[in-house]
C-alpha cells in the first residue's frame, strides 16, 4: 500500500511525536506531584488551585502514556508491514488520515462506529 519512502515517513514522524511526548512527560512531573496540605504554608484557595492543577496534569499525563502506547504498536506495525491497515476491518486506512493522526489503528468507518457505541 505505503512504498518504502512513505513508511519512512510515517516512521519519522511517529518518532517525533514520542520524542515531543517524553520531553513533555518530563517537564511535568513536578506538576503531578502530591500537593501539600500544611495550610499554615499555602492558604486554602491556592492548595485548592494546587489540587486542581495537579488534578490537570495527572489525567494529561494519562493522555500522553496513552498516546505513546499508540505510536509504539503504530511503530510495531511498521516493523510487521501491517501498517496503514484498520484493524477491525483490514481495509486501507485514508492516506490523509494517517498524516493527520500517524498513531490511528481504525479507518475513519471503524472509528465513527467505536465512537456511537460508547
């Protein structure tokens, strides 16, 4: 389906994000660290803007170890030549798809169909 130039592409490009992704994963550790509740320190409403915050930053750091699980098992089918193929269907997946979202497993069929059943 891909020739071997496109596969590298994707590949690259796959990378790139899990490169973005771990440089921010680090940057934030520091956000989702356990807030303290010594209010003799920190008044009640920037400890509850602190646990907001950290709130925030440990469901986005939830949404990035998702994100690299995907672009590991897109990198691992890459590696398998089964890239590009959906995979409750087997049908190419839209070229345009891909490059907006290298990571994606399912055909944009596939994934209305997943997103009406939940």
């Amino acid at each position: 389906m891909f020739s071997d130039d496109d596969l590298a592409a994707f590949r690259e490009k796959l990378l790139q994000l899990r490169g973005e992704l771990l440089i921010l994963e680090e940057t934030n550790r520091e956000a989702a660290k356990t807030v303290e509740l010594d209010q003799t320190r920190v008044g009640r409403l920037s400890r509850m803007d602190a646990l907001q915050g950290q709130a925030m930053s440990v469901e986005a750091r939830r949404r990035r170890q998702i994100q690299l699980q995907r672009i590991s098992a897109a990198l691992r089918r890459i590696e398998e030549s089964e890239y590009g193929h959906c995979l409750e269907c087997d049908q190419a997946i839209a070229t345009n798809r891909l490059e907006l979202d290298p990571a994606t497993p399912l055909c944009i069929t596939c994934a209305s169909e997943l997103e009406k059943r939940q």
